[in-house]
C-alpha cells in the first residue's frame, strides 16, 4: 500500500513538473483522425465526444469538451498546439478540430 502510494505521488510529480515547467514557445502539428467515439452519458457526464490519432507509431486519445458534439463526425483532422515539457514529454496547449 505504501509502495504504490509512493509510486503514484512520484508519478504525478513527474507530470505537474512536466507541465509547470514546459517551454514557453510552441509549435502546431496536425494529425488525422483515426476513429473517433463518445464516453457513455451518465446523469454526472455529458458523454463528451474523443478522437483517436497516430503519433510517432503510438495511438493517443484526444478529449473534446461536450460543446464540440454537434459536428463531430465532419471532421477528418485535429490540429494541437504543442510545447515541450520539462521532462521532455510534450504538452498538449490546444487543441482544434479541421
């Protein structure tokens, strides 16, 4: 219990530097939409709607506020405004359906 504990506090540490700290200049990448979907609605959750991209051979889930559920399906392309991280991980600043 403590073991896992400590393992999950350096985890999100290494996440909250990672962001805190990220670089101040960003850059636009744009990827295409592999599939997409919507988290089950429940009376707490509106079902918010998710796509799914290929980045560097790895397949990464971009979550959508709920306002974006209208047009979902038309889009073909989502563009993220990236910065690098303190850690070296990059940091999702924005994000925009195409």
């Amino acid at each position: 219990d403590n073991y896992l504990t400590f393992i999950l506090r350096r985890y999100f540490v290494l996440l909250y530097t990672n962001q805190y700290f990220k670089e101040s200049t960003s850059i636009y990448r744009t990827y295409y939409i592999q599939d997409r979907d919507t988290f089950a609605k429940t009376r707490k959750s509106c079902g918010a709607p998710y796509v799914m991209i290929n980045i560097q051979g790895m397949e990464k889930r971009i979550i959508f506020s709920c306002d974006d559920k209208a047009n979902f399906s038309q889009y073909k392309q989502v563009q993220l405004q990236l910065s690098k991280g303190y850690w070296g991980i990059d940091v999702i600043n924005d994000k925009q359906l195409l």
